[in-house]
C-alpha cells in the first residue's frame, strides 16, 4: 500500500492523537472594531512559553515569557521580558523572575538598570497574572481543574504587586469556563475538550475585549505593522479645570472610545451605576461649596458616578475617593485611589436628576466639560476653565448623548 504523505496523516489525525503533541495555540485580541494585541503560545508537560504584542501603549510592546510548569498546573517559575515592539536587539525595558512556593512568591524586578526584590506572603501558592494573557487563562483553569470543584478559588497575583487575590474559575458545562476577579463579572471562555479557549468575551468585565483563538499568526510581520500604528493608552487620563468666581474646580477622569462599539443601552448597561469614564473613579474636587440641583456640595472631594436608564439619568456625588480598607492600612499615605468598580451606595452624598439630550453627529471619546455662565462669560473648554463665571453646567458627552446639570457657588 502506498504511503500516505505525513501533512495528510497529520490533517486527518483524531483529535486524541494531536492533543498527545505539544500544545500550541495564538490569539487575537480587540476592543470593539480595534485589534489591541495578539499573542502566540506553546505548551509541553513542564513548560509554557507566550509571545505578545501589546498596542495599548506607547511605544507598542513585545512581552515574551518562558513559565516551568508543575504536575498540578501551578506554576513554579516565571521569567518575562518586556521591549519596544522596533527594537528587538535591544536590552529588555523591564525584565522579570518570580518564584513561587505554597506559601511565598519571590519577585525580582529589572528596569532601567535597577533591580528590585520582593517576596510576598501567598498561602496555599498562586498562579502568576498578566494582563491579556490567554496563554495564562488556559493555565489557570488548568490549575482549577487539579484543585477540582464546578466552581473554583484560585490564588493569584499581578507580577511585582505586593498582595495576592483570587480568581473565581467556573466550568459551567465542558464545553465552557469562567474567569472573574473574585465576585465581579467574570471573562466567559468557549473551551475544548483539553481545556484549551477557544473564544473569550470579556464584554461583562471592566477590560471590554474579545477574544479569538486562531490557527496561526505571522507573528513577525503584526509586530513591525503595530509599532508602526501605536493605539496608546485605551482611555487615557484626562483633567477638566475651572475657576467659578474664586473655587478651584478639577475633574479628574478617563476617556473612553467607541470604537465601533453601541454604547449606552450596550457597553454601558442601563440601570447600572456607571463609573462615568475608565480605570480608576472619576473625581471630583471643590476648593469652595457649590449648588447643584438645588443641593450644597461641601468643598473638598468626591467620586462622581452616574445611573443611565432609557428614561433618564441620575448623577451621583460620592464620598467615597480612597480604595477600600481594613485596620492601619487606612492611615497609609500611599492608599491608592478608588477604582471604578467599586461603588458603595453607603457613601453617596446625593444623587441629582441630569437633563438629556441626543447629539446631531456621535462623539467618539467620552468628554466631560464645564461651561462657565455670566460673569465672565462661557467658557471652559474640556481642558480649563475660562476665569470667573457666575454660574457653571457641567456636561457629559459620549456616542450621542449628552447630559448636563447646572451649578453654582454658594
């Protein structure tokens, strides 16, 4: 009988057959109608190593890691790199190594000449997180599944952060899986029999990306076709500033894009409390009291928030600006700020009607803006504020929306 050529017995193989081999997969990963990376991986017994392109900053970045694999899909070692994505020849912008026990992870961190070590106390062990790294997702339920259940804890931690978390890994039915940071809405995973994602929708979590899992990718030619075409930061950090009669007012938040995407009633689900903005919670400070529907905000600062239904919009003025604490931690001057899921209705200051309004032509970016009235006349670009207006109305625009509420100083 005839030899059969080996591609023709490789494409017809069963599945049991191929799953025997060293896994392989890549990914490509967007943002509405934007590719933000991709990303390629190999995985044997003992091994994973991950290759990704990273559009999200500027300069576009290459990250690569090699992680040893144990028996039970804990990780044991991590060591990555970081590079601009044109400068392949170039030393790495960050490199990093972290060891993990069943009670420490050990991190060291290189960058810019300097290095820096940590070791963090993590009982029971934890798996190594990095954002967008599906390579990592497919080892985390691999680790689930060792720890065994339908629904699952497992510890994990950022590279370099200094405490862990956990990660809730459920497997719905065999043929799905999902990954949520503790009891926020999980990333949801279409799997194959070996575990392996096939597609992911992160469209629930505050990432908003979509994944697909496809046959290859050339990894070289995507990545000198990005550098050239950075996306930047994905909802970069933005001020709005005015002077109202004397009052310093600053509006600190994150823009957002469309990008292709339905926004209100969409990506920004009616009757939820909405983080007006990106990343951390949109804040709000007042060196003097102000009047805004019909209510006093004392001087100093707050979260703002809103709550979009298809009848109308609350804005809520929140006390609450420091992340979440326990004990001495809450004295710390280094106490991060709030981040944008987590809202306490227990610290809302008041919650104020908005009027609505549809604009003729969409806006892409999400922008906030005060308008200066009287005194000094209109102003205040979303930028700063024009120098002495009697009377201000903040406005919120996105897709084609816009709300707005009108305020004074006291």
């Amino acid at each position: 009988m005839a030899r059969l050529p080996v591609l023709f017995l490789l494409l017809t193989a069963p599945a049991a057959l191929l799953a025997q081999a060293a896994d392989s997969g890549a990914f490509v990963i967007t943002l509405g109608t934007d590719t933000i990376a991709v990303e390629r991986y190999t995985r044997s017994r003992d091994e994973l190593r991950d290759d990704m392109v990273l559009r999200d900053r500027s300069p576009v970045t290459t990250r690569r890691l090699v992680a040893m694999l144990r028996p039970d899909g804990s990780v044991a070692r991590l060591e990555f790199d970081t590079r601009a994505a044109g400068g392949a020849k170039d030393p790495p912008a960050m490199h990093g190594v972290a060891t993990f026990t069943t009670e420490e992870t050990f991190f060291e961190v290189t960058r810019g000449g300097e290095t820096r070590r940590a070791t963090v106390v993590t009982p029971g062990g934890a798996m190594p997180f990095l954002n967008f790294c599906y390579g990592l997702y497919e080892q985390i339920g691999r680790r689930a599944h060792a720890l065994g259940g339908a629904s699952v804890e497992v510890p994990a931690i950022w590279f370099g952060a200094s405490l862990p978390f956990t990660l809730t890994v459920t497997f719905p039915s065999p043929d799905s899986m999902t990954v949520g940071f503790g009891d926020q809405a999980p990333t949801l995973m279409d799997v194959d029999a070996a575990g392996r994602i096939l597609r992911a929708d992160g469209r629930l979590t505050t990432q908003k990306v979509t994944v697909a899992r496809v046959p290859r990718l050339d990894f070289a030619r995507l990545r000198a076709a990005f550098a050239r075409r950075p996306l930047g930061a994905l909802s970069p950090a933005d001020s709005v500033r005015a002077d109202l009669v004397g009052a310093a007012i600053v509006i600190d938040y994150s823009r957002p894009a469309r990008r292709g995407r339905k926004i209100f009633g969409g990506l920004v689900p009616w009757n939820e409390v909405w983080r007006t903005g990106a990343n951390a919670a949109t804040r709000l400070t007042t060196s003097a009291d102000l009047v805004m529907g019909g209510r006093t905000i004392p001087k100093g600062s707050y979260t703002l928030w809103t709550l979009p239904t298809p009848t109308g919009w609350k804005l809520i003025i929140n006390t609450q600006t420091k992340a979440p604490c326990e004990g001495a931690t809450c004295t710390l001057p280094t106490r991060p700020p709030l981040w944008g899921t987590t809202y306490s209705a227990d610290s809302d200051l008041v919650r104020l009607d908005l009027t609505v309004e549809q604009l003729p032509q969409p806006v892409e970016v999400f922008t906030i803006s005060i308008e200066l009235q009287g005194g000094g006349g209109a102003g205040a670009a979303r930028g700063g504020g024009d120098g002495g207006g009697g009377s201000g109305v903040l406005k919120m625009e996105w897709e084609n929306t816009r709300v707005s509420i009108p305020f004074t100083r006291k």
